[in-house]
C-alpha cells in the first residue's frame, strides 16, 4: 500500500535517522512574459529531511512562492531537478503527478481554500474519494480527522458558517486527510489573530512531533520561528540563509 | 534510495463526480437560473416553431380533401360555364389522380384507349417542360424563347429555325440545367403538335357541351338548375357528355341546394326590417349585424326557429324548413370558414427541418448559435469565478479528466432542465395559438406522434447545445494549473 503513513512511526527529527525527502538541484525558474525575463529562482539546492518542521522566510517577489510550487510539485522547474521521496518529479505523467499531490503532500493555504459548497466533512473526504477510499471508510477518517482538530462536532457545517481559524482546521484535516509525508503550508498564520494563529500553530506542532509528518511553511510569524528545526531565507530567487534555530535563537531573543 | 512507488492516479467514479457537479449547480443556483433561461427561451422558441409547423402540416392534410369537396360546387359552374385552356387540359391530363377527371377528358374529346394513353404520357412532359419554363427567370425565359408563354413556347419551338437557336441557346447557359436531356425535348417537341390536336378535341368537345347544357338551363340561372343535378337536369349534363355520376349529382345537387339557401337567409338578413329585429335580439345596432353575427345566433334551435318564421312573414321562401336544417347550415359555414382559414393559413408550410421552411430553419439555427455563444460565456464566467476551486481540487489530487467532467456535467444538466422547460413552453404556447387559429379543427388532426419525437429532438439539441458551447470553458478549466490556489486575491 503505497499510501499507507510512511513516517507516521518514523522517529521524529531528534532520534538521529533522518532521510531526504525532498531534494532539489540546481533548480531555476525563468518567466518568459514578452520581451521581459524575469529570473524567479536562480539556482536552489536544498535538501530537506523527514520529520522536519522548516520555516521558509522571504520578501514579496523573492521567489519564495515559486519555490513552493516547485517542491510541491505543482510547476516544474525550467532547470535542474526535484526530488519528492527520491522521484523525479519531472519524470512524472499528469496521472501520477495527481498520484503525488493526492497522497504524498498536503497543502495549506493562507485563504484555506475550502469548497465552499461543500460541508466540512465533504471537504475532508473529497481527497480521500480522489484516491480511491470508499465513501463508508473515508467518512470515517474524515470524523477522526476533524476530531484531530477539535471540530467533530461541526462536520455539517459549511465554510461560510464557521470562522477563519476554525475553516484553516478543515484545511488542516483535508490536507491531512490521504496521511501524506509532507505538509506545505503558505502562510497559514497570516489571516488569523493572534490567539486562533496560536490554534494552528500548535495543531501544526503536534502534527510534526506526534506524527513525524515533514512541515514545509512560508511565514512571517516569529512564533513559528520559535517552533521550527530550521530556518530558510530566500532572496532574489536564492536561498539567502539556511540555519538551525539554536543558531538564530541570540537574533530572534534581541528582536523580541 | 527508496522504490518508487508513484502509480497513476483512478479516475473518480462517474456518481461522485455527479455529486459534486450538483452541489455546485445548487451552490451557485441564481447564476444556473439565469443560463437555463437563456437556454429556455432558445429551446422554446425552436419547439415552438416546430410544433407549429408539424401541427399545421397536419391541418393542412386533413383540411385539403375536405376544401376539395367544399369547393365541388365552384368545380362543376366553371367546367359547365367556360371551355378551359390548352394548359389546364394538359395539367388535368397530367395529374390524372382522379379517374373521373380522365374519364370526362375520354368522353369530351372522344378519345380511345391508345389516344388516352398518349395525351397522358405527352400531356405529363409537357407539365414538366411549363413547369420549367415558368421557374426560368424573365431575362432567360427572354432569350430563350421570347416573349412566349405556357404552350405558346411549343408553338414557337416548332419553327425549325427558332428550336435551333433555343437549342445553341440554352447550351450557353451553364449554370441552366434543362430538366431533361436536349435530344428528348427535341423528339417530344415534334411530337407536340399531336398533344395539341387532343387538347383542341378536347376543348372543342368541352365547348359543345356546354353549349348543350346552356340551350337546356330553360331560362334558369346555372345555379338553379344545377339544384336537379340528381334529376333531369343531371341528365342533360350526362347527355351532353360531361361524366357525372348519379352520386356525384346528388352530392352536388345537395351542395348547391345549401349554397342558395345560405344565400337566401344572408339577402333576408339584409332586409331592413329582419335586420332591425336581429339587432333588438341581438341588443346591438342594426349596422353592426354581420353574416358572422347572424349565423352565430342561428346555431342556436331557439333563434333559428324564430328567424324561419320571420323569413316566411316577410316573404322569403322558407316555407316547410326546419330548425334543424339553418342549424345544419350555419354548422356547415362554420366549418367552412374554418377551413379556408385553415388553407390561409397553412399555405406556406413545407420545406426545411419538420417543414418549418428554410428560412425559418435558418432562424432556428441562428438563434441556437446565439444560445450556444450564452451558454459559453456563462460557463467561461463560471470558470474564472472558480479558478481557485478548480486549482485547489487538483492540488487535493483531481484529474484533468475529472475537472472536465464536472464542468460538461454541470453544463449538461443546466441543458437538459433548460431543454424541458423550453420545450414544454414551446409546445403549450404552440398549441395554444393553433387551438386558437384552427380551432375544432386542431383537435381532429394533433400530430401526437410527431409532436413527441419533436419535443426529444429539442431536448437532445439543448442537451448537446449546451454540452458543446461548455467544451471550450471546461478546457480552459481542466488546463488551469494547480499552483494557481497559491494565488491570493
């Protein structure tokens, strides 16, 4: 069973084996708009290991975004390569790049992007139906799920009736909904209060340390930064920095 | 280096993916409403112009016979009256539907098995051959043959010189396709001085006849004469050689009987007096009574009773009639009327999809174009409102296939819902208009079967209408790229 949590047992970061689960090499991205190029990644290589809760920090327009897409499987890359769980994504037809994005990683949005015409629930098992589960199994799943983020009680509940950090908990739930290894997240603070960020953050947390599952965030919020193995700064479509946070810890305790 | 174990991803089944396509018709239900609509009125308009066409064609095959017979009398008072044209005995002669038509052509001109078989076979060239000339526009028809016209054209042909010159003539023509080849029409040319022997033996016979039957009317008019066509005066007809058979002249005898009768309560009606008390009866004024008016009060036992005896006190002859008899009359002009408005207004059915005639095909098949281009634009409207939705089902693992589906299903269903109403529309607004121009008549000759295999033709048009004008956007849908639910607004 491919699907089947691969590291849903796997120690987490701190117990020593630690694998790569997404590799890029060399990667470039080039926007050809008319006469205009634009450079958006000029040459990433990164690895990224399993089990690891990463910060991905970065201006507007510094390629950050096309960077997520990149490693999440959803553009590909004008030079050089991705790894997912060691496949060459650029190798993948349209079928099993669907196969990829349905199983293998989890995707959280800064708007949640929920389906707003479908209840909480169904917006939790639409992936599950996408990946073959049978409608009985998946509602299952899906009330374990949305029990994870404390919403069990709201399944019937449709986007418009709830409030944005209860709608970003479905969204957590949906993306969790296939077990995937990896989680990417795109600012999923950045719409919240304080205190409903808070929420997230700590589901997030949970998810890295309890499940091992690998979370790949863009972010501005410095709480993250206090929660996170490493972090990552990109500028003009390079990786700037790559730290530990014990090493940016001195930084971070001075700016607070 | 782990395995890979990356597999194409199923396509989801055919049922869930119709449930999502539902809740998201229902979710965006105003905006669904509006293209039904669109589609509604294209759908009815086509069922509309369909059912009309299909229910008048049928009207019109019912109301032809029946006008045929209505018209006997007219029929028998031209032919007993003025001797016809070589053309119209080459037209009878060509039809030769009738038995009794041919028969009366035998016995005028006198003619036997073998000359009756020729004036058919040459009198039916001949009807093609007019048929063609009178289709040619007047600048060919100029050149061609001059200034001829109807068979004078053969006339004319018969000049050695003349046909050569037709002939080199209409070989110039190119675009002119003569209905048969050259050498036939030749042959049949030199043949047509025969067919015009008969047709002149024929007229001929006609004319003495009606001589005959002139020298007998007595110093009656044709019409009353013709009210003993069952008698001796249909004797008189018979002798002078015109075929009338005995039920034929009890027929006619009947119809000219009702049409004088008719006439005498319409005179009696224009009686000062009689009109005067028809307006108090009717409590209008005695301008406004009409024949319509009067014989709508007639059908009534009560008032026709009244109007006989009313009629005999002023002097009209209508001594020993019965209510039920005026009855019978204005039923019969009823009906009449009916009929003729019937032929009016049927006359130009015909030609086209279900006889809606090509210019109103055209229309129908411009008004679907119109459709399809409102039902593209929705659905492109819909696609971009959903761009995110769409963006983000693909990052949760949709297929192209699966996007597309859901949009040619959502565009499908809001066919098929705008499909029923229009045709249902259609087709009540339809019959009610028919029902209102043929009345009584309508209910005689529905064209049920017809009727249904329309109304599925118009659902399965607004059906595929819609689906196709969808295929562009649901592309377009299918096509967008995952990373556009990344986008923020």
């Amino acid at each position: 069973m491919s699907h089947q949590p691969s590291t849903i047992d796997h120690p987490p970061f701190a117990a020593g084996e630690r694998r790569v689960i997404i590799r890029s090499v060399g990667m470039k991205k080039i926007y050809q708009r008319g006469a205009e190029t634009t450079h958006a990644l000029r040459g990433v290589d990164v690895e990224i290991y399993t089990g690891e809760f990463i910060s991905v920090m970065g201006p507007s327009g510094s390629g950050k975004s096309t960077f997520f897409n990149m490693i999440g499987a959803l553009d590909s890359p004008s030079e050089g390569r991705v790894f997912i769980d060691e496949v060459d994504v650029a190798q993948l037809t349209a079928e099993e790049l669907a196969f990829l994005r349905c199983r293998k990683i989890g995707y959280i949005f800064q708007s949640y992007n929920l389906i707003q015409y479908m209840t909480a629930l169904e917006n939790v098992t639409t992936p599950m139906a996408f990946g073959g589960v049978t409608p009985d199994e998946a509602r299952k799943r899906g009330m374990e799920l949305l029990d994870l983020v404390g919403l069990k009680t709201r399944w019937f509940h449709r986007p418009i009736e709830m409030s944005g950090g209860q709608q970003q908990r479905v969204a957590i739930a949906r993306a969790l909904a296939n077990n995937p290894s990896i989680l990417l997240c795109d600012e999923p603070t950045a719409n919240l209060d304080h205190k409903t960020g808070d929420e997230i953050l700590t589901i997030l947390q949970k998810l890295n340390r309890e499940r091992g599952v690998t979370i790949i965030c863009a972010t501005h919020d410095h709480r993250m930064m206090n929660m996170c193995d490493r972090l990552m700064w990109i500028r003009d479509g390079a990786i700037e920095r790559i730290a530990r946070r014990d090493e940016v810890e001195v930084q971070l305790a001075s700016i607070e | 280096m782990k395995t890979i174990d990356v597999q194409p991803q199923p396509l989801l089944g055919f049922a869930r993916t119709l449930r999502i396509a539902l809740s998201g018709v229902k979710y965006r239900l105003f905006r669904a409403l509006v293209t039904v609509a669109v589609i509604t009125v294209a759908m009815a308009f086509l069922m509309n112009i369909l059912a009309e066409s299909l229910i008048k064609m049928t009207v019109a095959a019912t109301a032809k016979d029946q006008i045929a017979e209505m018209r006997l009398v007219d029929r028998w008072i031209a032919r007993l009256s003025i001797p016809p044209t070589t053309a119209e005995i080459i037209a009878s002669a060509a039809r030769a539907g009738e038995p009794a038509e041919l028969e009366n052509l035998r016995t005028l001109g006198q003619l036997d098995d073998t000359e009756l078989a020729r004036l058919q076979e040459l009198a039916a060239a001949a009807d093609t051959y007019l048929t063609f000339f009178n289709d040619l526009n007047y600048g060919r028809r100029r050149v061609l043959v001059g200034s001829a016209e109807s068979t004078a054209i053969f006339d004319r042909l018969q000049d050695p010189a003349t046909r050569e010159t037709f002939f080199a003539r209409l070989a110039e023509m190119k675009t002119v396709r003569f209905v048969t080849e050259t050498d036939t029409f030749d042959a049949w040319l030199n043949d047509w001085p025969v067919l015009r022997a008969y047709t002149e033996r024929i007229r001929e016979g006609q004319a003495a006849a009606i001589r005959t039957v002139q020298d007998n009317l007595n110093g009656r008019t044709l019409m009353q004469s013709l009210r003993a066509a069952e008698g001796p005066f249909g004797e008189v007809i018979r002798d002078a050689g015109f075929n009338l058979s005995p039920a034929e002249a009890e027929h006619l005898s009947a119809k000219v009987g009702a049409v004088a009768d008719t006439a005498l309560i319409e005179a009696a009606m224009n009686q000062a007096d009689i009109r005067q008390a028809i307006a108090a009866r009717l409590d209008i004024l005695p301008g406004d009574v009409t024949p319509s008016r009067l014989w709508s009060l007639l059908g009534d036992r009560e008032h026709a009773a009244w109007y006989i005896g009313v009629m005999n006190e002023k002097g009209f002859a209508a001594s020993g009639w019965q209510p039920d008899d005026v009855i019978a009359l204005a039923d019969s002009r009823a009906r009449a009327q009916l009929l003729k408005q019937a032929e009016r207004a049927t006359m130009e059915t015909g030609g086209g999809l279900m006889g809606i005639g090509q210019r109103m095909t055209w229309l129908a098949f411009v008004s679907m174009l119109v459709c399809a281009v409102g039902i593209a634009n929705a659905m492109l409207m819909s696609v971009t409102e959903r761009f995110r939705e769409i963006a983000t089902l693909k990052c949760l693992g949709a297929l192209d296939g699966f996007i597309m589906t859901v949009f040619l299903i959502e565009a499908s269903i809001l066919g098929l819902v705008g499909g029923i109403a229009g045709t249902v529309m259609g087709l009540v607004i339809a019959l009610l208009r028919m029902l209102g121009l043929f009345r009584g008549l309508l209910l005689e000759s529905i064209p049920l079967a017809a009727l249904v295999s329309a109304s599925l033709l118009s659902i399965v048009i607004g059906v595929l209408l819609a689906a196709i004008s969808a295929v562009y956007p649901s592309l377009r849908a299918a096509r967008l790229a995952p990373m556009e639910a990344m986008r923020i607004e």
